[in-house]
C-alpha cells in the first residue's frame, strides 16, 4: 500500500510554531478595540432611545399638572357677629387679611382674619332704627346696596383698599354713603339686586317675599335749569310664575332675571317707557323653588341653586325665532348637593364659583369645563359668602356667626379631557361645538381651548401634501432611475436634494406673499394644470411620430429630456391660456362666485391649494430621494431578466420594479408623511391660521405646529395655556411615534417578503 | 383710563390749539423740550406691542441723539409678551397697546409685592380698514360684530357678504377678514370693544403684525381688517364707525379721538417697574420723560398716531414721582 504524501504549502517551522508576541498582542488590542467599539455604539444607540422616550416623559410631567384639582387650606374660624344677628354680607380683600361683614344692625364690622388686629365697627348713615334684611353686591364693584324691614334702601360704598405707607401695606376698610331712599315704605325687603350704568340705575326689590317693584333713577339733565333726578317704580306682576325667590339686574341694566318658588327662570326687559315686558320664563328647578343665584364673572351666566340641591349654570344663547334674538339655555349641570342650596359666591377673577347648601356642604366648581374642584364643610346654615379678588380664598358666614377662611390653591380649574377632545357648551353659543380660541384681552373671556380643530388641521395639511407630493416624487423618482439618462441622473438628483435645502419659512412666505395673489387670479388654469399639462405633453410626443426626420431626434435617448421638458413648459402655457376661456364657458365668468353659488364655499386667499403646493415643495424631496435609491437598488438581474423577455421599459418599471421597491416607497411616504405633519414655518405664513374644520380646498386651516409657534411667546410659564400647548406638542409627537414605528415594522415585514427575489 | 380724561383734552385743545385741522396734527407746544440731563447710561431693553414698534423705533432713535452711549433694544411680538418679559425682569419697558389684565398685574405682584406702573404715551384710533377701491361708506359698531364675531354679542346679524351690507354688483363677494394674533393688545382691545366681548369668527385670518393686516387688505379686493390708525397707507382707506345704538358716524382723526367720538379710541401704554416711594430707575425715567415731551410727541404724530396734550402728560408725569 503507498502512501500519498501532501506536500504542505506552509514552512514547516510557521505550521508549527505558535502564534508569537506581536501578533497576540494585536489580536489582543484587537479584541479591546471591538469590545469598546461595541458597548460605545449600545450605550449610543440606547441613549438615543432613552433621549426620545424621555422627551416623552417630559411632555407627559408638564401636563399631568392640568388634571389634579383644588386644594383648600382652612384658616381660622372665628365669630364675626354678636350671637342672635344673623349675617346678610361678607367681603374680603386681595391680601386675605380682612373681611367685611354687615349683619341686620346698621353697622359695618371688620374682622382681620389672622387675628393680628381687633376688628372695628364702622356705622352705615341713615339706617337708625332699621334692621337689614337684604344685601346685593356686583362682582369687582365697591358700591353695596342694603335693603331694610321697613322698605328703606341704602347705596354706598363698602370696601377693603390697599394703600402703601411708602413701602409698608396696609388693608383699610373704606364705607361711604352714596344716597338712602324709601323704595317699599312698611313693606320688608326680602331681596335687593342693584345695578348702576353710566346712564340710570335700578333697583330691584322683593317686598314681603311676594310683590317685585323695580325702581328707576335716572338723572335728567335739560338744556334750561338745573340736573333732577327722575325716579320711578313699577310693579311687576309675577302671577302664576310663582312668588319670587331669586333677583338679579343684568349689567346694562334693562334686563331683570327672576327665580321663583314654582322653580321657575324668567327674564323680563325693562323699556324706557311703559311697564316691563315678560321676555321668557323656563323652568329651572323641577319640583322645587330656585333658592339662590348669581351671575358669574361677565355676567353672561348664571348659576341657578334649587331646593333640591341641584346646581346648574344657565346661559343666553343666540335664537333668531326669539323677539329679541336670545333665549336663555341650561348649558352646565354639576352634582346635586344633599340639601337646598343656600349661597352662591362666583369667582371675580374667572368662570369658577362655590356653592354651599343648608347641611353645610360646600363645593367649589368650575363652569367651562364642569368641575367640581373641592368638597369642604362650611358649617350648618351658610347665609353669605365670597371668594378673594385673586380667586386665592375665600370666606363664608354661616347663620350662628361664625365666619370661616379657606386658603384655595387652583392652578388650572379650565381644563377637563372633554373639554380637550369633546364638545363644549361656551357662554353665547347656541349649541356644544369644538372651538379654538385661547386668548381675549380681558379677564371675562372664556379661553376655548379644544384641540380638534388643530388636529383635523394638521391632518388635512397633511393630506393635501402628500396628494401633491406623493404622485410628483414617486413618478419622478421612477423616470429618474428607469428611463432618464445616466448622464442626468445625477445632476437632477443634486438638484432635488438641493430643493430639501431650502429654509421652510421662505417658502412659506413666497407662498402667503407671491404665490396666492397668482394663484387667485388663476384659479382655473391652476386646476385645470393637472389635466392640461400631461395631455399637452402626450399629444405633442406622439403627433412628433407623424413627423420622420424628428423622429430619430426625438426617441434618441440623449435629447428625451429636453424635448420632454419643452412639450411641459409648452402644456403649462396652455393650460394658462386656456384658463381665462374655461372660466368664461364653464364658470359664468367667475370661478369663485361660481363656487360660493354652486358648491357654497368660499375661496380663500390663503388656501390649502397654495399650502400644499408650498409643502409639498418641501416634502417632495424626501420622497425623492428615499423612493430614487429604492428603484435603484432593486437588482439588476430582474430588471434585465424582464426586458429579455420581452416587456417594454413601462412594464418593467410599473410591474417589476416598483413591486420590488415596495418597501422602499411606503418607508418614504412615511418619511413624508413624518415630515409633512411637524412642518411648521409654511403652514404659519401661508395659511391665515384659521381653525375651520372642512375639508375644503380653498379655504384654511390651523395646524398643531403652526399653533404652538404663534401662541407660545404669549402663554405664561406655568399657566393653562402653557400646558395645553405642551398637550399639543405630545399630539405631535405620538403621531411622528406611533407613524414611523409602524412605518418601520411594515418596511422590514415587506422587505423580508420580497428577500427571496 | 378714563374716558372723561379725553373729554378734559379737549378742553385744553380747543382752548389753545388753533391750527388743529384734518391734515395736520400739531402737538400742544405747551409741553416742554426735552432736556438732557447728565450721568445717563447703561443699556435698556423693550419687549412688548406690536403697534408701538415703529413708534418704540423712532423714540430710541431720537434717545440715541441725546445720549449716544445708551443702547435700547426694541422687540415687539404683542402686547401679551410685555408682562412676562417685565416680570422676568428681561426688559424695562413694556409697551402695551392695551391696559393689563388682572392676572397680568397680579403675577407682577406676587414677584414684587406692588402693582406695575401704566404710563401712556399716545393716543390712537383703532381703524377699521378696506380695499382702497372698497366703496363702503360707513359701518356701525353692531356691523363690525357681525362682520368679525360668531358669537354677535353686540346685537348685530350675521354678516359674510359685502352686498349685505348694501353694496352691488361687482361687490356681492364674500367678505374676507384679516386680524391679529392673539398676542396682539390689538386683538384684546379690538374684541373688547367692538365685538362687545364675544368671539371671533374662525375664518379670520391670523397676521402676526399690524402691518400684514394691512398688506393683506391691500392685495384682497374683499378683504377687511383692523389696525393702528399710524398703519395707513395708499392700498387701504379707513371706514368711518358709528358707536354702538348711534346711527352718526365718526371718522378716526385726532379730532374725534380728543372728543371722545370715535368709539375705537385708546390710549398706547408703556408700562415700567416703579416701587411705590421709591424713585424710578434715572434711565428709564429720562427716557419716559423724553416720550412725554415735545420732541417725543411730535415722533407720536410723525408715526401717524394722535399725540397727548399738556393736562394728559402733567398726570403720567406724576405717576413717576
């Protein structure tokens, strides 16, 4: 038997011999080198997990603060009255330091509320031998009038001021008398509700618990002889509305609001001459009597308490059918309290208010959003209460005396998730709508703050976007990688790319400034452009085959483009020439009074035809990009085995490649679809911003993004708005999530599927 | 303010004005030259209306002629970005085109412990403006509510169409409405006094400045916006308004400003930071002091706005004592 024997290639001393110092030493480094390249690049990639969930988490901890509600904070309790004289006012300052309270003596009486100082009495000028039995006060107002046993009324001022010693503060309590008259001589005065306008004043009283006599100051001042004063009264007969049990005057002063002991709200109109009109009467209480209310900050609204504990706020509302063009609408109800509700204290600063019924159960809510904030017990009986000026306190006289102090902590009372995401009732609307509207000028305005006008905004930008861009980028990203010349290729590349370069906000202001002045003088040739253009190019290419010397120029690969480009340019002018002939034949003349007659919507200016052609502008070459590296990396082999067998470039391209590309295409439209909902600069400057909610196309929208751009400068740190905005960017950022995540999962779903090509 | 403190201007300007006329304002040469005092300097800084921008702009410059080495940065985003920036402490003036709200005041008084200081340095007639080609004569108070409000608090109908209004023909378009932010004071005050308080429409156009209503009125044939009366330009032309329950219409000029007539009349404020018996800050003082004179009303007029008059100023005056 022989033996073969293999000659090895390798010396016989390196087989041998094993590995040395150097090159175990580079192995070594080697494998250090590998180890803290690999934990360098896991503790990159997990931080930059961590980094984006923890922007997350950042938005989440700035608006968890919007839901938690009010805490309150007792003070001390203290007696405010000699025992046997129950309470008819109270009022504290800005400060809480003191309060006011008046009881049926004619005698004001301060009490400090930290006990710092003795409490001092003040007596009220022409009530001596009277006994107070009503009190009316109007928020934010200094002026107080008081009702007596014996018909007398008294107007003054009652006040807590703030004044500064140089640098030391000081609360002092102010009490004037501004005039005493005689409104029901021998009859009680069991209500009051005073009003003073630059022109008159009224004075509603309830006498004896039955009769309403409403009188009227007005001064006259004729061109001969001295000013005098006219006052007359009249009686307003409430019949079978039941005997009243609730007043207010409304703030122009030709208005009387009335609540009865059948539970029933009526409104009466108070002309210049001639007796009162009965405007509406709706029951409010049903089974009861309406035993409190108030008007609420603005005095739009009112909160209605009845004897069954119930609390509901009612609003005027626009109504046509009416005679005067409002009604009066329940437009809040809020949990029933055990017992009848005794006291209504609205807030001075917003639309929050408390409430308090006879077992003593109190509860401060919020109107816009129907919150009940706090519960707190206010002692048996509460007869008369009032919350700080800052909205920071408040105070509540119960009928033994004893007047109690909360400190109230109510950082954001004017957000619910309803009021959010759902529909809300606001004061003067005829119905719950979604409304964005964060800011007026002054403290009565009601801040609208729901986010789905923002959310169909964004959406519908989007949507106009993509269905400019998507079309344009695919198609382009295909010719550019199947049917353009290599020599073309990649300077049009470049040049789209450089297209991504350009700032957004000088889109968006070539958009707003240039770009929709044209677009609105022509409107027809722009939408007809669509059409025109490919039919124009089409037409013109294959009239070019009748003609045989062009045609060898024409198909040759080189010249394609051009010629391509020149039948477009040729089609783009057409389309605006045929512009003007189409609005005059199909139009009447007049695209847009055409559109508010036949489809009854108005044309914008600033529309989402020039906002999704600005953004698309900016998205296209996002799409471009990703789209023209997905076609062209589809393998060779495929797109030559196709063409060998016989199919046309078309064909190749519309059935090989862009089903091979799947998953490049759909992971770009995302890309696009990512872009185009953050996109910020273009929807601010070329929409108006307007929270419309249609889908037409010529009209606009408010975005998400473009909302926080304009309204953060403005929102205080800490406050609502602030953290509504931060909801906001948390939308955003759930959509981008939520969207490229799934984007992903679908990408590399479809790409394994097509791996085995 | 008080309205009755223009009713108290019009005394002073009838009694000694004489060449008040439509075309040219004059300033009340009873107001004293500034003089310029010395040991000023350091750097101030503006944030705050966008109305006062241009007027902010003309008085730093006309500051920087006196004391070239103080820098004034100016910056004007709205009104609403004034009591932040004050509060911060990041500027020193605060030019608001609209008075503080409570909450405004009393986040400045939980950080300082006393009430911000209002000082106004003009007067000015918001106008309502139109196409320059827009033959509209007049509108009522209850009109621009129905035009510009959804909620029409002040009593009006609905108004979307220029032929509602009594205009015909070419004119029977839809109206399109431009405004401001609602960082403007502008937007405040405007929705304050002539929406009576109610809400804008949706389909009001949101610009960031007073001078983009302006533009965008001048390239919409049926559009209609507000701003400043100093705002007025060739493209545009300001529409008379009667009060509200008053059928007599009153254009925006000084005249009726000074009257009281004009019922979009209001002062421009620049609040500042002044503690209550202490002096304020010598800079900030020269250069209040500086817009309260004859020099810095006559820029108030320049700039198109109505300038105070001397019972008007000797007030502000003592409030920065």
């Amino acid at each position: 038997m022989s033996t073969t024997v293999v000659e090895s290639p390798l010396p016989t001393a390196e087989r041998s011999r094993p590995l040395g110092g150097t090159a175990r030493a580079f192995r070594r480094r080697t494998q250090i080198i590998d180890r803290i390249a690999r934990s360098l690049i896991s503790v990159s990639g997990i931080g930059i997990i961590c980094a984006v969930l923890g922007i997350g988490v950042f938005l989440i901890a700035e608006i968890l603060p919007l839901f938690s509600g009010a805490t309150l904070h007792p003070g001390l309790v203290q007696s405010a009255l000699p025992p046997g004289e129950p309470p008819q006012l109270v009022l504290v300052d800005e400060h809480q330091e003191k309060a006011l309270v008046i009881g049926t003596s004619a005698l004001v009486r301060t009490v400090s509320l930290d006990g710092a100082e003795p409490p001092q009495v003040f007596s009220l000028d022409g009530l001596q031998g009277h006994r107070i039995t009503a009190a009316s006060r109007t928020l934010r107002e200094e002026t107080v009038a008081l009702g007596t046993d014996q018909g007398r009324v008294w107007i003054g001022t009652v006040a807590l001021r703030t004044l500064f010693d140089g640098s030391q503060r000081r609360v002092q309590p102010s009490v004037s008398t501004d005039s005493v008259f005689d409104a029901t001589p021998g009859y009680r005065i069991t209500r009051l509700a005073y009003r003073a306008t630059g022109t008159h004043r009224v004075i509603a009283a309830v006498a004896d618990d039955r009769h309403l006599i409403v009188t009227r100051i007005r001064v006259q001042r004729p061109l001969v002889g001295p000013a005098r004063q006219v006052v007359e009264s009249v009686r307003v007969p409430t019949g079978e509305l039941g005997t009243p049990s609730a007043l207010l005057v409304s703030e122009d002063g030709l208005q009387i609001l009335l609540g009865t002991a059948k539970g029933i709200l009526a409104r009466w109109r108070l002309p210049e001459e001639g007796a009162p009109q009965l405007l509406e009467a709706s029951p409010a209480v049903s089974g009861g009597s309406l035993t409190a209310m108030d008007y609420l900050l603005g005095a739009r609204s009112v909160v209605v308490g009845g004897s069954d504990g119930g609390v509901a706020t009612w609003s005027l509302v626009r109504d046509e059918e009416r005679p005067d063009g409002w009604r009066l609408a329940r437009i809040h109800t809020f949990a029933a309290h055990p017992e009848r509700v005794t006291v209504i204290a609205p807030s001075p600063r917003d639309k929050g208010f408390i409430t308090a019924s006879l077992d003593g159960t109190a509860r401060l809510h919020y109107m816009t959003s129907e919150r009940t904030l706090a519960h707190f017990m206010a002692g048996r009986h509460p007869v008369a209460a009032d919350m700080a000026p800052k909205t920071n306190g408040a105070v509540v006289l119960s009928e033994d005396g004893l007047l109690r102090h909360w400190h109230i902590e109510n950082p954001h009372p004017d957000i619910s998730w309803r009021g959010l995401f759902g529909k809300t009732w606001y004061e003067g609307y005829a119905g719950p709508e979604y409304i964005w509207q964060s800011t007026g000028g002054t403290d009565d305005f009601e801040s609208k703050y729901s986010l789905i006008p923002l959310i169909f905004g964004t959406l519908k930008g989007t949507v106009y976007a993509l269905l400019f861009a998507v079309p344009l980028a695919l198609f382009g990203a295909l010719y550019c990688s199947q049917f353009l010349d290599k020599r073309w290729r990649n300077p049009i590349k470049s040049t789209v790319e450089l297209m991504a370069a350009l700032p957004s906000v000088v889109l968006g202001f070539i958009a707003g400034v240039v770009i929709a002045p044209l677009v609105q003088s022509h409107v027809v040739a722009v939408l007809a452009m669509p059409a025109i253009v490919p039919l124009v190019t089409l037409g013109g290419i294959l009239a070019s085959h009748a003609l045989p010397w062009a045609q060898a120029k024409t198909f040759a690969r080189r010249n394609e483009f051009w010629v391509l480009t020149a039948w477009v340019v040729v089609g783009i002018v057409v389309a605006g020439g045929l512009g003007p002939l189409i609005e005059r034949i199909g139009f009447q003349g007049d695209f847009e009074s055409w559109l508010t007659g036949a489809a009854g919507l108005l044309y914008d200016q600033r529309n989402s035809l020039v906002v999704g052609w600005a953004m698309g502008f900016a998205v296209i070459p996002v799409i471009f990009t990703v789209c023209e590296d997905a076609f062209s990396s589809v393998p060779r082999h495929l797109v030559g085995a196709s063409l060998a067998c016989g199919a046309s470039s078309w064909q190749t391209a519309w059935r090989v490649v862009l089903p091979a590309a799947g998953s490049g295409v759909f992971s770009a439209i995302m890309i696009g679809f990512g872009r185009a909902v953050g996109e910020t600069m273009i929807v601010l400057m070329a929409t108006g911003n307007t929270p419309v909610m249609d889908w037409s196309l010529f009209n606009g929208f408010r975005a998400l993004s473009a909302n926080i751009a304009v309204e953060i400068p403005e929102a205080p740190h800490g406050g609502t708005l602030y953290r509504v905005l931060f909801v906001a960017a948390l939308l955003l950022y759930a959509m981008t999530s939520v969207v490229n995540t799934a984007a992903e999962l679908i990408r590399l779903r479809l790409r394994r599927q097509l791996q085995g090509l | 303010m008080k309205r009755w403190w223009l009713a108290t201007a019009l005394v002073a300007v009838v009694a000694g004005a004489t060449r008040l006329g439509a075309a040219a304002i004059m300033v009340d040469s009873n107001l004293g030259m500034y003089q310029r005092v010395g040991g000023i300097s350091g750097n101030l800084n503006s944030i705050g209306s966008d109305t006062l921008n241009n007027l902010m702009a003309f008085w730093v410059e006309g500051f920087a002629k006196h004391y070239p080495n103080v820098k004034i940065q100016v910056e004007g985003k709205g009104s609403t970005t004034a009591p932040p920036a004050l509060i911060s402490g990041t500027s020193q003036l605060g030019p608001m085109s609209r008075p503080m709200k409570a909450s405004e005041i009393d986040a400045f008084e939980k950080k300082y412990g006393y009430k911000p200081t209002a000082i106004g340095v003009a007067l000015d007639a918001l106008g309502v403006y139109v196409n320059k080609d827009n033959p509209i004569q007049s509108l009522s108070i209850e009109q621009v509510d129905g035009i510009f409000s959804s909620t029409r608090a002040c009593g009006g109908q609905n108004i979307a169409r220029w032929d509602q209004l009594g205009l015909a023909g070419e004119w029977a378009q839809p109206v399109s409405l431009y405004g401001r932010n609602s960082a403007s004071g502008t937007y405040g005050y405007f929705k304050e006094h002539a929406l009576c308080k109610g809400d804008y429409k949706g389909t009001v156009k949101e610009q960031p400045g007073s001078a983009t209503v302006i533009e965008g009125v001048t390239n919409d044939r049926y559009a209609i916006g507000y701003s400043g009366m100093g705002y007025l330009t060739a493209g545009v032309r300001l529409v008379p308004i009667a009060p509200q329950g008053s059928t007599k219409t009153y254009e925006a000029t000084a005249d009726n400003v000074y009257a009281g007539t004009y019922p979009l009349s209001r002062y421009l404020y620049i609040y500042v930071n002044k503690a209550p018996g202490q002096p304020l800050d010598p800079l900030v003082k020269q250069f209040i002091l500086y817009v309260l004179s004859q020099e810095g009303q006559e820029v108030v007029v320049k700039d198109g706005f109505v300038p105070l008059v001397k019972d008007i100023v000797d007030v502000e005056l003592k409030k920065l004592e």
